[in-house]
C-alpha cells in the first residue's frame, strides 16, 4: 500500500513543525547499504506479529529498502528491541534490553557514518510503569541534545494507538490514563519543533472512526501493528527526503 507521505511527515524550519524511534536487542546493528555510505539509524520495538522471516523488524526491511533503492548513497542500519524502555531496566525479562539513554553512544553516536536516528519510543514506558509524558519529554529532550552534540540529526515518531489493548497487556495499556499521557506526548512531539523532523505514525494508523484504536487493517492486536501497519509505516519514512535535510548542512 502507497501512502502519500506528504500527509504524515514534515522538517522543521523556522516556520514548520518538527518530529521519528520506536524500541528485542540484537549483539550487533544490522546495517543494509554501501559500506561507506551515510547511515540512517532506528530504534524500533520489533512486531510479534510480523510473518517476515527475519530477525524481528518488518518496519527495518521497508525502510532498508527504500534506502537501497535510493539514487542518493545511504544504509539504514536497525537497533531494535522488543518491549523496549526509554527509561526502564526489566531484569526478568532480560530479553527487553538496556533503556535507550543506557545504549545510545554504544548503538549509535559511536557507529562509523552514523548521519541520523529515526526515534520512535515511550509506549512500554507508558503502559510498562505508568510513566508521565512529562518524564518521557524529558528524556526525549536527553536524547535530541545527545545526539545533536554528535552532529547527527533526529526524526521523531507519533505513538501509534493502543486502545483496546489493556484486556492483554494490562497496566496502563490502553487505559484512559495511559490514552492521556500519549496524547500529551505525541502533541509534543508533532509541535514542539524539537526533533529534526516529524513522522506522524499516529495519524497514519489510526481508526478514523476510533482514533485511540489502530485501524483493524493495521492491527497485529490491540497494540502491535501487523505487517500492513508496518509497511505503512515504512512507507512514510522517506529517506531520500532525510539525505537531501542533511545534505543543508554539509
């Protein structure tokens, strides 16, 4: 399914909005593109639901694509983790990660031709341990500063929808409290002109009807996008539009 992007992704300028990570930790990023050329980096949480055969990411294998087939050279390299944290540690489920502040530098800001992050991150927080979007801004914040200082640029990412999802995963998945703090952070996020630019995955999947439910076409569960949600969501990162952003400043 083409999506016209236009709709969903916008670059910060003086006049104009700004905000892409979205947190299963692999040993190593798995790079796709030339050796030598710029890399897009994304913290992504991988989808349980995907039947793709590979290790965990339907949304990395659209945008690797869209990089390789790009006239422009770049590589889209993923450092993805299921159930992953922007600030919490689960040491029972080890499988989940270090927090994203905790494997920054290592995952990205150290890689070689390391240009730019695509960040979409915060629902776990929200639904794992009820944190606030206030904190989750802040740490976002962190995370914008870290990575300029680097000289890289970052995208931020809308929280998709998770109504619905509380039946399953309890805590405050989906619950009116954590509905509330996902609008509060996406809010931020698309007019705060903080990040570098804005890919609205929010609008992107939601139910018109039902805007705090994924669209069912999109919906792996209440909470995971399937592997059309995810091609959705691949589909409005443009990369070549990202190269020619960083390309201003070269």
């Amino acid at each position: 399914m083409l999506v016209d992007r236009r709709q969903f992704v916008s670059f910060a300028t003086a006049n104009t909005v700004a905000a892409a990570i979205h947190p299963f930790e692999i040993a190593q990023n798995e790079k796709q593109g030339p050796p030598e050329s710029s890399t897009v980096f994304a913290f992504q949480q991988v989808d349980v639901f995907s039947s793709r055969p590979v290790l965990g990411n339907p949304l990395a294998v659209v945008l690797g694509a869209d990089a390789l087939s790009d006239e422009q050279m770049a590589a889209f390299a993923r450092a993805a983790i299921t159930g992953n944290e922007l600030l919490t540690n689960r040491p029972i489920f080890p499988q989940f990660g270090v927090a994203i502040p905790g494997r920054l530098g290592r995952d990205v800001l150290l890689q070689p031709d390391a240009k730019a992050v695509i960040l979409l991150a915060g629902i776990n927080d929200i639904g794992d341990v009820s944190t606030t979007a206030d904190v989750l801004i802040a740490v976002d914040q962190q995370i914008i500063l870290a990575c300029h200082h680097a000289g890289l640029k970052i995208y931020g990412g809308t929280l998709t929808p998770f109504g619905g999802s509380n039946a399953i995963y309890g805590g405050n998945y989906g619950t009116p409290f954590g509905e509330q703090q996902r609008q509060k952070l996406n809010q931020w996020i698309r007019t705060s002109h903080a990040f570098d630019g804005v890919i609205d995955f929010d609008l992107a999947l939601r139910d018109p009807a039902n805007p705090t439910n994924l669209l069912p076409a999109y919906a792996g569960d209440p909470l995971h996008p399937n592997d059309a949600g995810y091609q959705v969501m691949g589909n409005l990162v443009d990369l070549g539009a990202i190269l020619r952003d960083l390309s201003k400043d070269q």
